[in-house]
C-alpha cells in the first residue's frame, strides 16, 4: 500500500526585525560608551584620538559619548587624570551641554533653567575650544545650548559661534541642525526663519554633502511644532499635507539629487550618516515617493532611528510596514 507523502509546505519567510543600534554600527563607539558606563575612560581617549579629524564621525562620536558620560563622573575622572588632553575638555563641556539640557526637561516645558548652570556650561564649551583650537565641537556644543537662553544670545554672539563652526568644519551638519532648531518656532524665531536658514544652507553645500537634509528635519520641527499645539483640539487642517505637497516634494527630490546623487553610490553608508538619512527616508515615505523611498530604504538595511520616526507614531511599526509596502529585503 502505497504510503502518501505531505507536501512539504513552504518555509516562511522571517519577519524584518529592525536594528535600532543607537551607535548606527559604529561598534567602536558601543565599546566607549560600555566603558564610560563601568567607569573606564581609556578607551574612551583612544577611540578619539584614533579618530582624529574626520569631523563628522567625531561629531557623531562625541555627540553619542557626551549623553552616556551625563550620568556618571567619568569625565571629570578622565580630565583630574589628564588635565591637559584636549580631547577630554572637549567631551567634558558636550557633557555639560546635555545635562543641563536634561535638567530643562525635568524642569518641565516652561520652566527656566538657571542662568547660572548654563553659563557654566558656556564657559566649559570656550575653554574646550581653547585646549582644542581645530576642533569644531565645542562650536557645536555652543551652538546647542544656546536656545536655553531665555529669549536666547545675542544675534552677533551667535553669528560668532556659527562663523567659529565654519571656519572649522563648513558643512558640518550637527551643528547647522543646532541653529536650526536655535531659529525654529519652538525656540527663537519662526517656521520661516527656520526654512529659510535650511535653504540657504542647503543652497551653498557641495554635492554629495547631507547638509541639504536640513530642509527635511525643518519640515519635521514645523510638524512637531504644530501637531504638539493641536493636542486636544482635534486635526490641524490640511496638515495631511504636509509631506505631500508640490513644494515638499520637490525639495526632497532636490535633496536626494544633491546628496544621495553626489555621493559615491559605491561607499557604504556610515555610521555618522545613518541619522540624516531617516530624516530623507522618512520623508520620501510619507511623500509617497516610491523609488526614493525604496532606494534608501534598501541603503539603510536594518539600521533604524527612532528619530524622526518618533514624532509620526510607533517607530518601529512605521520602519516596518513603510519596508514591507515596499517590498524592500
């Protein structure tokens, strides 16, 4: 008797799981911030002294290195040990930088930080510049906390900071975003200042630098501004339209062509990239700009972002369900 075999049936495929590796892969920099945690800093100062000056892994480095020290002394540990290292004066005022940012969130929206402790943080930043005079950093850390002013710095103060930036690093696109947000609705200008900073800027960026994204991460801060006012009082009218109109699309197509366009389609996406890329993807997902979209989806892989992801939903599910519409593997 003839024994009937089942059919095997076919395997399914795994769901995409994204990555939301806060370091982007830089693993490096996850064996840093594992130190700074346990209280280590030598391998802190050498992941920054092999860095050296690429100013936008550095930037990107610091940045992420400057949050996982805020909770700790190991910085102050790092500078008591070696007082003259130009490296640790720098990651000390980032340090400084965020947590007096983090005493402003706890402090509730509203709510004044202390002059007192921002300027503390102020004086760190200009002797870092000091100890480390090629460093476009603390320009960077400067930039940011200046919006903690009530009613901010004076304009030829902060032109001072950002002409500093320049000289430095031109394109560096950390600290454009800082005065971005500086001239934002939520801090100390309006959605047109805002815009029209990120265009400018944009404007003058050599191709293949993603300093023209400044125009999507302004599109976010618009939206961020307006959907926190909506809270309570039901849709903001004509906001659907806001990624879809003939303007916003054709400012991501225009940042696609001049970054992703001017980039060398060979290079693997690194690190320091992977943040401003999801300001563009995100964008283009929700432009409903298929073949953008679908391109950097597919450069990005699993590395997610929980910005700008964040501010439109679930992170995760958005990341997911935009790769699988897609068809993106």
């Amino acid at each position: 008797m003839a024994v009937r075999r089942r059919s095997a049936r076919p395997a399914r495929p795994e769901r995409f799981v994204p990555d939301f590796d806060p370091d982007f892969g830089d693993r490096a920099l996850t064996e840093a911030r594992h130190d700074i945690v346990i209280g280590r800093w030598q391998g802190v100062r050498d992941l920054l002294a092999a860095t050296g000056d690429h100013w936008a892994r550095r930037t990107h480095r610091l940045r992420l290195l400057s949050h996982a020290a805020a909770g700790s002394s190991t910085v102050e540990t790092w500078r008591a040990a070696e007082p003259g290292n130009p490296d640790a004066a720098v990651l000390r005022a980032a340090t400084e930088v965020v947590r007096v940012f983090d005493a402003a969130i706890a402090a509730g929206r509203g709510a004044a930080v202390e002059r007192a402790r921002i300027d503390a943080a102020v004086d760190a930043c200009r002797r870092a510049a000091e100890a480390a005079p090629a460093d476009p950093m603390p320009w960077v850390s400067l930039l940011s906390v200046a919006r903690l002013y009530e009613g901010g710095v004076p304009r030829r103060e902060l032109r001072h900071w950002f002409d500093e930036l320049r000289r430095r690093d031109p394109y560096n696109t950390e600290g454009h975003i800082q005065v971005l947000r500086y001239w934002s609705a939520r801090w100390h200008g309006t959605h047109g200042s805002m815009y029209d900073f990120a265009r400018d800027a944009a404007g003058v960026a050599p191709p293949g630098s993603p300093l023209p994204v400044l125009v999507q991460v302004a599109r976010v801060e618009e939206y961020r501004y307006i959907a926190d006012g909506a809270l309570g009082r039901g849709p903001v009218r004509g906001f659907d339209q806001h990624w879809k109109h003939e303007l916003a699309v054709t400012e991501l197509r225009r940042t696609h062509a001049r970054w992703i366009g001017g980039r060398d389609p060979a290079a693997p996406v690194a690190p320091e990239e992977v943040g401003d890329l999801h300001f563009l993807v995100h964008a283009a997902c929700y432009a409903g700009q298929v073949e953008i979209a679908r391109e950097l989806l597919g450069m990005l892989g699993a590395r997610a972002a929980w910005v700008p992801w964040a501010y439109t939903g679930d992170p995760e599910e958005q990341f997911v369900r935009f790769r699988e519409g897609l068809g993106v593997r």
